[in-house]
C-alpha cells in the first residue's frame, strides 16, 4: 500500500494563530483513493528546516503533500525551497496560471504588482496544476527511485483552504497517474446518545471478532456524538466486501436506535427524512423551537440543512424570563416554583412554541451553560430539553416529553453544543415514535 505524508507550513499555524484544517481535508482524500497517510506535521517558515524535514518526509513516504508558503510576500519562502530541494536550474512561467492571477486581480480592482506576476513563475523541475481559486499555482516534483530509495512525488498546494479543497480532486487524479493503489473501503456508523467509553464496552466482543483487513476507529464530537468508522484495506479481494457489510449488520443489531445515520450524516440532516405526513392529510410537518441556554444554536444547525424552509417554521430565542412568559406562555407559577432550569419550564416553553409557531412539532432548551450561574441542585452543565409534538387535528391535544442532561463539561461553548445536539436527538427520537 502506497504511503503519504502531509506537511503544513506556517509560523502561524505553530503559534496557533490559524487552525490547520487542509491537512484533515487531504488525509480523507487520500485514503478514500487508497493511500494511507503516515502522519501529519507542521514547521515554520524557514528555509532549511522546510527542506530536511521534507527531505525526511520523502525518505520514508511515497507521496508528501505540502500546504502554505506560496504567497506573494517575503516570508513565504516554500517555492524557494522546494526549488533547492529539486535541484532546479530556473524558473518557467506558466501562462495558464498567470491569466488566472489577471482575471482575480482583476475582479478585485487590485494593480497587477511583480509580486503578482511572479506568483506564476514556478522551478523548472516542477509541474504545474492550476489553481483557479488563487493566485498560486500547484507544483507537483517527481523524484526517481535513486534519489530517495523508491520513486516519489511531492504536491505543494496553497495554505488558503478552499483553494486546497478546490484542487483536490485535480491533485488525487494526478497521484493516480503515479501508482497502481490498493482499494480503501470505508464505512462510517454515526451514533448519539452513548459515551464512548460504554460504546467500546457494548461493542468489545464484537470489535474482537473483526477479521484482520478491518479496522475501527472512534471519532468522538460534541455535536455529532460518536462515529464508528470501519476500514477495509484491500478491499478489492473475495469476500472482504461482504465481510464488511456483515459486521455492519451484526453492528446494527447491537446498537439498535442509537445509530442514526451513516456516513457524513448529521443530527440535523436525518431530521428531513423522518418528518411525514399522515397518510389521510396532504401537508409537510413542521418544526418550531424555543431555545434559552443554546441561545439559537438549535436552530442555526436546523437552518444549516439545504432545503430546511420546508420544514422549519422559526424559533423564539427566550434567555430573559419575561420572554418565556409573556411570549411562549409558560406560567409564572412554573418558574416560581421550579425555576427556569426545570422539567415543567423546558416542556411548558416547547408547549407554547407549538402553539405560538403553529408546529407540529417543537423542541425546547433551557440549562446552565456556565461558567458561572449554577448551583448544588443544578450545577452549570445541567439542561432540560423538551419536545412537544401538536395533534394536527385539535389545537388542545399536545404530547411532550422531555429529558435531563448533565455535561460534565466546564466549557460554555461545549455545554452548548451538546445541549443543542441532545436536543436534536430528542426530536430525531420522537419523530421515529420511540418515545410518543
């Protein structure tokens, strides 16, 4: 199996000054054409270090990816570098990169400076990709099997990460041209509602018994819950296909309910899906929330689902205590005697939120998302969540449940996002009548 290693530079990224998210995009892409991926690194911008710690890289992987330094300022120093590494002589100038340099530059009423210009000059031991997003080109070097003990091809591709995302698919086909590469199967079960410690438990027997040519790997997020992701290398030979598909079978078996969806499948996209009309009445059930503690995030990743107007009907975001009463009219007895983090608030406010919105179903939030404001009774990470679900044939009868959750959590962006996503999952049960 062919091997990869991926390199960011940048003093920014080592001084944590900007998130490296074009590594975790190439490394899927990569395995999803067979390539499996060494490690990741980052260094700073300085020319020798870039060039012996790819030199390193190219030494024991098949394929070096590199991301930043290509700009058009004095401190991005890859193309420099990459260029001693290749024993260039010169530089070319690719005029296909350079019409899309003028045609940006253009479009942004900016002056075409050499800094520019230059941008599409490359090392003449390079081939270029064109990056139609940006101003700096993609080099590809290839290396003969005597410089590095096996042959060897390096991608530097720009640090702008939708550049990085845009030339992807370009940069993969290339690699393919390269190597003869193994199939890498991948499924990736999303589940929601279990630690992932108990997950392991639950499923230890089961991971025991996997063949050799799978592999699992736990993917733990706050929002999206855990995702089990299966891996089957060499997935082209007799069998292992079916074995696969098996495992998962047996998988479903042994989490039932908590799996909700495959793949890049969110909480929030299954939503859709599971929203249906009675059989005697022709119309879309809708949704409505009412959020307190996750202060609109609920519906933000309602919202963030293409096609969610057909469904999302709007939200009252009701922090204050006065919102919650004179605007989802949740009695004030209620909040007297319960307070505003309870179970008869969380289900009064998805109650008025149906009627209010006029839904057919509403999902409510109210908790302590912290630092501070919690209690012995109710520490921060304490939320009640609540979803209401309205007879569309009687304005009176309106079902809800609700349930507490308790994050352990002591961060305020953290606690909300779970609360947000447990609220999802709320809704995402009821909506499959498990609960109602």
């Amino acid at each position: 199996m062919k091997t990869a290693s991926i390199c960011a530079i940048g003093d920014e990224i080592l001084i944590g000054q900007i998130v490296d998210t074009n590594s975790s995009h190439i490394a899927r892409a990569l395995n999803a054409i067979g390539v499996r991926v060494r490690g990741i690194s980052s260094i700073g911008d300085a020319r020798s270090e870039i060039i012996s710690h790819l030199r390193a890289l190219l030494l024991s992987s098949d394929i070096v990816i590199v991301t930043g330094g290509l700009g058009p300022t004095k401190d991005d120093i890859t193309k420099e570098a990459l260029a001693a590494l290749s024993g260039a002589k010169k530089t070319r100038r690719s005029e296909e990169q350079l019409e899309v340099i003028t045609r940006i530059l253009s479009q942004r009423g900016i002056e075409m400076l050499p800094a520019n210009r230059a941008q599409a000059d490359v090392p003449d031991t390079a081939n270029v990709i064109v990056n139609n997003l940006g101003t700096a080109p993609i080099m590809e070097f290839v290396f003969k099997e005597s410089e590095f003990g096996h042959k060897a091809v390096l991608y530097s591709m720009p640090g702008v990460p939708y550049e990085t995302l845009g030339a992807l698919d370009s940069v993969m086909a290339a690699i393919r041209g390269h190597f003869a590469l193994d199939n890498i199967l991948h499924r990736t079960i999303c589940t929601f509602g279990i630690a992932e410690s108990v997950l392991a438990k639950m499923i230890e027997k089961w991971e025991d018994a996997l063949p050799d040519f799978l592999h699992l790997a736990y993917l733990p997020n706050a929002i999206y819950g855990v995702r089990l992701r299966l891996s089957c290398y060499g997935a082209e030979e007799a069998g292992r296909k079916e074995a696969m598909d098996a495992a998962v079978r047996e998988l479903y078996t042994l989490l039932g309910n908590n799996i909700y969806g495959e793949g890049a499948d969110t909480l929030q996209s299954v939503i859709p899906g599971l929203l249906q009309a009675p059989p005697q009445a022709a119309y879309q059930e809708t949704i409505g929330v009412a959020e307190s503690c996750t202060g609109g995030l609920v519906s933000n990743l309602i919202t963030s689902v293409p096609g969610s107007s057909a469904y999302y009907k709007g939200s009252v975001t009701s922090y204050a205590n006065e919102v919650k009463i004179n605007l989802l009219n949740v009695p004030e007895e209620v909040i007297e005697q319960h307070g505003a983090v309870s179970r008869e608030c969380a289900e009064a406010m998805a109650r008025g939120a149906a009627i209010l919105l006029d839904t057919d179903y509403a999902v409510a939030t109210t908790g302590i998302a912290g630092p501070d404001g919690g209690s012995e009774a109710k520490p921060v990470g304490t939320c009640w969540i609540a979803v209401a679900h309205r007879n569309p044939y009687s304005s009176e009868e309106i079902e809800v449940v609700s349930r507490r959750i308790d994050s352990a959590s002591a961060s305020r962006e953290v606690n909300m996002q779970r609360f947000a996503s447990n609220a999802l999952n709320l809704l995402r049960l009821v909506l499959q009548q498990k609960l109602l």
